[in-house]
RNA sequence: GCGCGUGUAGCUCAGUGGUUAGAGCAUCACAUUGACAUUGUGGGGGCCGAAGGUUCGAUUCCUUCCACGCGCACCA
C-alpha cells in the first residue's frame, strides 16, 4: 500500500472520490435496500444563482440525514433540482434591456423569453455543480425544473383543479403595486422600513385631520371616526358636510368605524381606500365609493387637477404649499416616523392599489392544515416553529398569486378577446390548459413563484400521473429549510398537497398519507462573526466555495456543523472553526498513517476494552442526536471522541502496548459514523484500510461487542499521568529529566505510562522518593535528582490544595446530606454518603504523605 | 404593542438544582527530528446580563427588568 503524505490534502481526492460515488451509481435508491424508503427534496435553488453559505449549511444537513439513512439500509433518495426564479431573472432581462435603451414593451414577450433561455443557457444549473463540490449525493438523474415540461403541465393542472374546485377567483381587491417592477408583490415579500417624515395637520370642514402623505388626498370624501369617541358625539354616522380642500369644495360624508385608534392625532381620518389598506376594509365595509388617485406609473391621475403627472414626491410639497396658502395647514410634526413598505426584490416603494386579480381563497383552501400541525402529524423541529406555523394559518387571508412580469407559468386562463382587463370580464373567460375554439387570447400574467413551489414535493415524483415514484416516495421524509420561508413556501406546500392528492387516482383518503413531508427541520440562519446578515451587497458575505478551496469540502461540512447548536436560529459564523475543521481532517489523516505504521499486535490491553466501550456509546449517542436533528452536538461529540479520547490517550498506549487490530478497527467504525459528516476523507481512509466495498454505502455501524468495563483504570491511568506532568512543572524538573516512580497498587498499563509521562516503574521504594497525592488515592512515590528544597516547597504546597479541597469536599456533602434528610429520595442520599467516605479515605492518604514528603 | 430566540473566559460556544462551571480559538510558558507545528504539555483568564422569589442550596426553576437579534401586527 503506498505511503501516505504527511498532510491531507483535500484537492488531491475530493474530485475523485466523489466521481467514485457516481460511477457507482449509488445516489440512486437502492433497489435492494429493505428499509423504508427515506427521501429529500432539495429546496430548489435559483437556476441562475450561486452557493451561498445559507445552501452550504442546509446543503450539508441534507446530505448527513441522506449519507446516514443510505448507511442504515434505507431506500434512500435525495431529489435535486432548481427553481425558474421569475422575478430574479426577469430583472436581469429588464436590466440588459435599459442598457440597450429598451423595455420588454419594444421587444415583445417572445423575444423576451429568447433572451430567458439564453440566460438559462449561458448560467446553466451552475449551483448544482457546486453543491457537488460539497459532496452533496443528490440522485441528479432525478434532477427537475419549475419550468420543464411535466413540471409546466403539473403547474397547469393545479390550477385547473382548483379553479374547478372553487379555490380560485378573480376579484378587484387592494394589492401591494410596485410601479418600478410594474407587478404586484405579495405581502410576504414586502420590506418595511421606518423613515422620518412630516405629518401635516389639516382642517378639514369642522376636523382637523392628519396625513403623511397629502398627495394621496384628492378623492377624499369621508371622514371616520371612533363610535364612543366622546369629542365627536354630535356628529352621525352618514351626515353630510361641505368641505373646503385641496382642488375647491367637496361634500364630505361622517363614518363611524371602530378600527379608528382615539388616542392617535385628533381621532379623525380622512380615507383613501384605492390607495390603502385599512382604508379599502372600511369602504367595504360600509360600501363606500372608491377612486383611483395614483396611476399605475405612480403619477397622478386627472383628478389631481393642476398636479396631474407628477410624480407623489413632487407633488407633496406644492399641495401643502398651496393647501398653506389656503389657510388649511394647521401644523407639521417633523419628528413623525411611519414605516414604508418597499419590495424586498428591488426595493421599490409598495404603491397600493385595487386591482382585478386571481386569488386563492385560503379559508377554503387550508383546510385540514392546521390539524395536521396540531396533531403532529407534521412534526416542526425545533418544536417551537409550530406555534408559529398555526398563528399564521389562522390568520392567513387570501392569496393573490398572479404577477405581471413575463417570466414564469402562464396562467390557463382565457379571455375573449379584447375583454381582459375591461369592465366586462365576467363570464368572459375559459379556465383550460388547451386554448379554446373561437377568438381567445391567453391571460397575459404569470403565476406567482411560490404557486409552482407550492407542487415541489409531488409534482418532482411526477403529479399529476399516479407514477411508481409518487406511490414510493411520498409523503417525503423531510423538509429541511430557513425560517423565512415557513410561510411563503412551507405552509403552501401543505395545504397544496393535502388538497392536489386528494383524487381518488392517487388512494390517499387519509390525511397523513397526502401530507407532503413527515418532519420539517428549520435551520438557523448564517450570519457573520459580527452578528451582521451575510449579504453581497454589503460586502460581508463569504464564499463556501472559497471554503472549500482553502480547507477542503470536508472541513467547510464538518466546520458549519460544529458551530451550529439546536436550539439557536443563528450562527455567527467563524472561519477559525472551518480552519479547526480542516486541522481535524488532517488528525483522521494521520492517525491512519499512525495505525499503517504500527505492527500488527494482538495481545489487548484494559485500553482496548475500555475504547471500545467509548466507541459504542458514542455510535449510539451519535445515532440518537442524528434521530433528533442535533447536527451540532453530534459533531461535537465524535470531534471529543476522535481527538481526546482516541488520539491522545489511546493511541499513545498503542503505541506502547494493547491490540492493533482492534485499534484499527475502532477507527474504521470511527470513520463509519464520521462519513455523513466528511465524506471525501473517511472514503479515502475506509479504502487505504483496505476495504474493498465503498464506505458510503457500507453499514452505519459495525456490530457491537460485549467487553468489560475497565473504565477505573483508564481514569486512574489518566490521573497518574497528569498528576506526574503537572508535578514535573511544579518541582520545576526538565522535561528531559528521568522520573523514577514507586507505587503498591498495580499500576494498569505501566508500559505505556513508562513512556507516556517519561518515567521509570520502581519495584521497590527507594531513598529520597516523595509522595504524590492523587485524588484517586492512589498512593504514589516518585523521585528525581533535581528535587530541591524550593521545588519540595512547591509539593506541600500542591499537597495542602488537595488536602484542602478534599476536607471541603467532606464538610459541604456533609452539610448537604444533613440537609436532604426527609427531603430527597434515599438513593440520592447515599450516593452522597459514599462520597463522604471514599473522600475521607483520601484524605487520610494525603495526610500520610506529608510524613513521607517531609521524611 | 404581542410573540420567539439569545445573553457563561478576550472571541465563538458547550453545560449543570448540589464537590472546584467546561471546550475550541486567542494569549503566555515549555516541549518536540518517528502519526500530525494543520502537533503535544502546562498556566493565566469567569459576581454564568441585573434585581427579586422558590429552595437547606440557584449559573440552572419562577417573576420582573435590561441589552441584542428575529418574526407578527399597527402606523391617519
């Protein structure tokens, strides 16, 4: 077998080893696997996008729950794919086409989507790719497109049924317009944030009113006001008044609506329903006129009179000029602050509107959604997601889910001609995936994105066909996904599948047969060491992929795991952790050049037993945090097993005496339980061990062997020698000195000791040795040439400590004993009492060396 | 305003109703030609965010408060 280098090098095996898994076909569900079937799939990263770290650590979380289901036998299946991502690329269309001085309008929506797939083309799946170079074993024969064809005709068919099924309608409500993208925008994706304006004071007829924005005024035409507001008693609900305002005289009409807040300004609001929504709920609630005051471009419409055209920010300041001129400015408060609503795509400022659209009626719709988070049938991780899961969906309102970009699913709706977007829409359209015979164009919007999401974990097994796949491998296992999407695409993908598998074709009557995924785990979100949002814009974003380059795909893995922890929703990301990582990738390295180079020797020792029991509690430890999604912990628990335990205690006894064998083969099983982890490198050492079968699909761990529990000599092993290396410093010793010890007790493994704390085993007690107290009792007498009066000293002294600790260890149980009495249960008690007496039994040790110190 | 999370060593984080609260990194000292300087050994460094309460005993449980982060609602 070749020799290894001294340092692992990742860039020398990673393309390698993962070509090996391909070639292999082994990503690809087992057909001979007899455990269940366990199945991811992938959260669809933008097509056009690249890795980030929040993919890079959700990336590696799936491929562990995948890597260890495969390894336990189960038909695994991790299904990838990418999102069409419409509005991200629709910008970057719209963007090239300013540079070239154009508008979609010029070129027409068929060249416009030559341009898309140009775009596709030329980025390609490119984060595909780079989720390969983290090792991620997706079944990529499986790979899908939110826009390939069987995924179109599933988006088409989910439609149609819910149209069919009275889910879908077309309705002018209030929707969140963003002028500069000229689409709408849902109310998940908008950005609010707080800014300083005036807030003007105006009289309005017999009120005074307030606004933050005057330019939105023109049509106002009633004025609403708390019922028990006491102020405003005299005035009734519908009376009329004439009011001077901005453009001449209105007549004004008194409401009285209990959303109205008394303490806020003078308790009197004029309303703009067309342009706001609270203002849109209390005109249809009392069926009140609406009017359109801002066009669609956010310029001013007619109505505005001499400020038709402008833009609303230029508009502001003339209006309250001029409503200044006419005496009506009461006051402006400067300190004001509001919060403006902006698209999170583009930052756009949020325009509201009313507007025909499609929408969802989510009160039909969710249906049995919040029993199935209730019952837990889905079951949230970390739990506390599912109260916030059933708050939204009790709350949830309808859902508007067409957009007016290009990009993205055409709806399969069709007008008459001539009739969308008119006053006589109704009953002119045909909801059909074919176009229908006669003169119909198709409905020129798109579907919202989350709308195909939605279909994600069906549509992938290919819904709407009853194929195999979709009897196989639904429900999914597992959702793995950020917080920020629970809502947007979570929640959508729930109540779509329960409602989209409930056709008979599909024989899924029961509830928990039609939910999409059995477990959804939200992962914390990856922030920078500062705390900050890792963004590029901000420039604090960091490149797995330059992780990946420097340490190696193993350590960014094992790195991202390591800081991660249950029930934090940040990581505070440190490269430091990712370099430690690669440290400890270099550890694995090694200790299998230490184990090649060691001869094959079979006697054991109480070293072998007693690693060998810490092997298998720490298999079952790992094993149970996996279960409970404590990637963390896991890491950490097999990073203290590798390095504390094997590296620097064992294998320093190995080296000396005890089994090779079994000191090989614990580390094979170390490897086992590491590979979800840093798959590359444990492949890499499973077959310089010599196996012949590929460590990803080789068992999960190896069969348990009973041994006994030599724990005690290992702990007294580990006390000995801590106790000589810190008494080496204390007496001040070179470390190249010879220590020569003596002790009664047997000393377990007094070969390795011999080497490992650098000293000689007396048989007898010789001249000038000296005691050293250990808190096992042990007794111990170790002497040296170098022992002088000072470092003698510097032994009492050390010797007192103990003393010491030991007595206030006896006097504080004693108190706590005394205390427990009639208050615990009897088995705590004498746990404490045994305590006591192995404590004072030391401590009569310790006494006894001062004699022999001073001796 | 409501809810959630976090607050422990210089930094990033573990942990526990009961002895002396731990790790990694950083720092200091020492070591080292045979697995590994991507190493080893040792040391220094903490009123466990604050105040109350429960308890024989609280860093841990409860309450309130403070700071930071996040979500939701409101915003005339």
């Amino acid at each position: 077998m070749a020799e290894l280098p001294k340092q692992y090098d990742p860039k020398q095996h990673e393309e390698k080893i993962y070509k090996k898994w391909e070639d292999a076909g082994i990503f690809a569900p087992s057909e001979k696997a007899s455990g269940k079937p366990f199945v991811i799939m992938l959260p669809p990263p933008n097509i056009t996008g690249s890795l980030h770290m929040g993919h890079a650590l959700q990336d590696t979380i799936m491929d562990i729950l995948i890597r260890w289901h495969r390894m336990m036998g189960d038909k695994t299946v991790w299904v990838p794919g990418t999102d069409h991502a419409a509005i991200a690329t629709n910008k970057v269309i719209e963007n090239q086409l300013y540079t070239e001085g154009k508008t979609r309008w010029d070129i027409g929506r068929e060249a416009f989507m030559e341009r898309t797939e140009q775009w596709y083309a030329k980025t390609g799946a490119e984060i595909l790719n780079q989720m390969k170079r983290l090792g991620c074993s997706c079944d990529w024969g499986r790979a899908r497109f939110t826009q390939d064809d069987g995924y179109v005709e599933a988006v088409n068919e989910a439609f149609v049924r819910y149209y069919e099924q009275g889910y879908i309608y077309r309705g002018a409500r209030i929707v969140n317009w963003d002028p500069k993208t000229q689409t709408t925008v849902s109310d998940l994706e908008i950005d609010w944030k707080t800014e300083k304006a005036p807030l003007y004071t105006f009289t309005y007829g017999p009120f005074e009113i307030s606004t933050a924005r005057p330019e939105t005024k023109f049509g106002d035409k009633y004025v609403v006001m708390h019922p028990d507001d006491k102020r405003y008693a005299k005035y009734k609900d519908g009376e009329m008044f004439e009011a001077e305002w901005i453009n001449g005289s209105v007549t004004a009409t008194v409401i009285k609506d209990e959303v109205i807040d008394m303490k806020f300004g003078t308790g009197v609001m004029t309303i703009t329903p067309w342009h706001d929504t609270t203002d849109f709920e209390i005109a249809r609630r009392h069926n009140l006129d609406m009017e359109q005051i801002i066009g669609f471009d956010g310029k001013l419409l007619p109505v505005a009179g001499e400020f038709t055209g402008l833009e609303t920010s230029e508009a502001r300041p003339k209006i309250v000029e001029k409503l200044q001129a006419k005496g009506l400015l009461v006051s402006i408060n400067e300190n004001y602050e509001h919060n403006v609503a902006l698209n999170d795509r583009g930052k756009g400022v949020i325009e509201p509107q009313v507007m025909r659209q499609w929408f969802v009626d989510m009160k039909k719709l969710k249906g049995d959604t919040i029993e199935v988070a209730k019952k837990d049938l889905i079951r949230f991780v970390p739990p506390r997601w599912k109260k916030h899961f059933i708050d939204w969906m009790e709350n949830v309102y309808d859902w508007n889910i067409n957009r007016q970009i290009w990009l993205g699913h055409r709806l399969p709706v069709w007008w008459k001609a001539g009739t969308h977007g008119t006053d006589s829409e109704e009953g002119n359209f045909v909801v059909s995936i074919e176009k229908p015979a006669g003169d119909y164009e198709q409905d020129p919007d798109v579907l919202d994105t989350w709308f195909s999401s939605a279909l994600w974990p069906f549509a992938t097994l290919g819904w709407p066909e009853p194929t195999d796949d979709l009897k196989t491998y639904y429900p999914t296992s597992v959702l793995v996904t950020g917080r920020d999407i629970l809502y947007l695409w979570v929640a959508r993908m729930i109540f779509s599948g329960l409602e989209l598998l409930k056709d008979k074709k599909y024989s899924r009557p029961a509830i928990e047969a039609r939910i999409p995924f059995h477990d959804v785990f939200i992962h914390p979100t990856v922030l920078t060491k500062k705390g900050q949002r890792m963004s590029k814009s901000l420039g604090t974003g960091i490149d797995p992929l330059e992780l990946i380059e420097k340490y190696g795909a193993d350590a960014t893995r094992f790195g991202l795991m390591y800081q991660m922890s249950y029930d934090s929703q940040a990581i505070k990301f440190d490269e430091e952790g990712i370099k430690a990582a690669r440290n400890f990738s270099n550890k694995l390295w090694n200790i299998a050049r230490l184990l090649e180079s060691l001869p094959d020797r079979a006697t054991e020792s109480v070293a072998d037993a007693w690693i060998q029991n810490r092997l298998q509690a720490v298999a079952s430890e790992v094993t149970n945090l996996l279960s409970l999604y404590k990637f963390g912990e896991a890491a950490r628990i097999l990073h203290e097993f590798v390095w504390g335990d094997y590296a620097d205690w064992y294998l320093e006894i190995i080296k000396v005496e005890g089994s090779t064998v079994i000191a090989r083969e614990v580390f094979k099983t170390t490897l086992r339980l590491l590979h979800p982890f840093m798959p590359h490198i444990t492949e890499v050492l499973w077959a310089q061990a010599g196996e012949p079968k590929l460590l990803a699909i080789s068992a999960w761990t190896a069969e348990g062997v009973v041994v006994d529990d030599t724990s005690k000599d290992i702990a007294i092993f580990q006390e000995v020698v801590g106790a000589i290396r810190s008494a080496r410093i204390l007496l001040g010793i070179k470390p190249g000195s010879k220590i020569t010890i003596f002790t009664e007790n047997a000393l377990p493994l007094s070969q390795a000791l011999e080497a490992l704390a650098k000293i000689t085993i007396s048989s007898e007690k010789k001249e000038g040795m000296r005691a050293l107290p250990l808190q096992s009792g042990t007794q111990l007498f170790f002497g040296s040439d170098e022992i002088t009066p000072d470092s003698l000293a510097a032994a009492r002294a050390r010797l007192k400590k103990t003393e010491e600790k030991a007595e206030n260890l006896i006097t504080s149980t004693k108190r706590i004993i005394a205390a427990m009495r009639g208050r615990a249960a009897e088995d705590k008690i004498s746990e404490k009492e045994a305590l006591v007496a192995t404590t004072e039994q030391q401590l009569e040790d310790i006494r006894r060396s001062y004699d022999l110190l001073d001796e």
